[in-house]
C-alpha cells in the first residue's frame, strides 16, 4: 500500500472538481512533486463532517447518518495510458483508489462504511462490475470489525466487501474492488500515525486496471456514509 502522503491539492475547497480550468494545473503540480510514487493522491472533500450534520463537499452537501464527526475522503489516481490513431500517447488519470482516513473504529465497530462518486452534473457514477450492467453498482461497502482491537486488514471476505445498487440493495456479481482497513503506520491522507481511532479504510476501485477505468475529471465529489448493521 502507497505510503502516507501529504497531497498538494489538501486543504478545504470550494469549487468544483475535475473539470477544466484550474485542475488540470494542479494535476501537473501533482505529477511534478509525486513522480517516484505509484499513483496522485487528490483530496476531494478535505473535511467531511458527519453525524448531526451534513457531509461537506467540494460542490454541494449530502445528509448522512454517521458515528465520527469527523473524517477525509481522499482519491488516488494513476495515469490510464488509452492510445489513439492520431495520438499514441493519450489517456487520462483514472480514479485507483478512495480512502477515507481519521475514521475511529471503536465508535463505528460493527457498521457498514459506504462511499459513492458522483460526476461533475450530479449523478452517481458506476464503480464496478460489467459495463452496461443493470442493475450497476454504484457503491462500495464493507462493514468495519465489531471488535475492541482492530487490527490491519486486507481481507475482502473479513471485511464483507459487497457492491450495491444505488438505491442500496446488494449486487451479486464479481467484485472487481479491493479493500484495505489500516491502523497502524502513517495516514494516506496526511500523513499522521494511524491508530484504532484514526485508521485509513481504502477501496481500490479495480486493481487490476481491467475492467473499471473511471477518468477522474468525471468525479465532482465523493460521499462518505455509516449505516447500523442489521443483517
């Protein structure tokens, strides 16, 4: 897993994300500074506050029931090479990864931890799964350990990794996603020692680059939710 990195597009903001305009300079800068490493980290929504209040984004609030006040939602990015006749060295940044980071696991033990990506008009985008598929999964859940001590983790299975639907309903087909639940080492958010309280959770989008290449200048936000565990 990338080492905690400090992104130069961390901070609060205010406008939109992806589009034209100011963040293709910021990309460059990004490229610039992070060279060495696997993928560009982009901060997307720099302070997500939740429970008694809504989610703040880059564009635009959400509602959300949550059990920390509050965490970081974070997105990787690596460049996605899709050469044409014309120019062979075409592609774009495709979303890796979204990690939400200072989440505390003692007061979300046992919850389901969902993220969604919407585009720059408002629409959730898809994250998985075949092409065209219907119903397409639209996000990603897993449900955090139900226990006092939670340890590193990469187990999908343990971790209950699941597509769902954009109403909620779980999708039964191949994950193509990946999971992470970290609580020691440093924050890939910024950096800060990770512990229960404090822990990174990332969802790789696709590993394998195979089947879910998202451009990231499609992504205007990203949403973060916990919900009570009922299953």
């Amino acid at each position: 897993m990338p080492s905690g990195l400090h992104s130069p597009l961390s901070g609060r903001v205010t406008s939109g994300f992806g589009g034209a305009g100011g963040y293709k300079s910021r990309i460059v800068i990004g490229v610039t500074v992070l060279a060495v490493v696997p993928f560009l980290l982009s901060t997307f929504a720099a302070s997500v506050t939740v429970g008694s209040g809504a989610l703040e984004f880059g564009q635009g609030s959400q509602q959300a029931v949550a059990c920390d006040a509050t965490v970081y939602a974070s997105i990787g990015e690596e460049w996605h090479s899709a050469p044409t006749v014309d120019d062979t060295s075409a592609g774009y940044f495709r979303v890796r990864a979204v990690t939400i980071s200072n989440l505390d696991l003692l007061a979300c033990k046992g919850k389901k931890l969902r993220v969604r990506l919407i585009d720059t008009m408002g629409a959730e985008l898809a994250i998985g799964g075949v092409e065209g598929a219907d119903p397409s999964p639209h996000v990603l859940q897993v449900t955090l350990p139900n226990v006092d001590a939670p340890i590193n983790t990469g187990d999908a299975a343990e971790l209950a990794l699941a597509y769902l639907s954009a109403d909620g309903s779980v999708i039964s087909s191949e994950i193509n996603a990946a999971v992470n639940l970290s609580v020691s080492g440093t924050s890939i958010y910024d950096g800060t020692n990770l512990d229960p309280t404090s822990a990174d959770v990332t969802f790789y989008i696709d590993p394998t680059a195979l089947t879910v290449n998202i451009d990231g200048q499609r992504v205007g936000r990203t949403t973060v939710e916990t919900v009570a565990n009922n299953s």
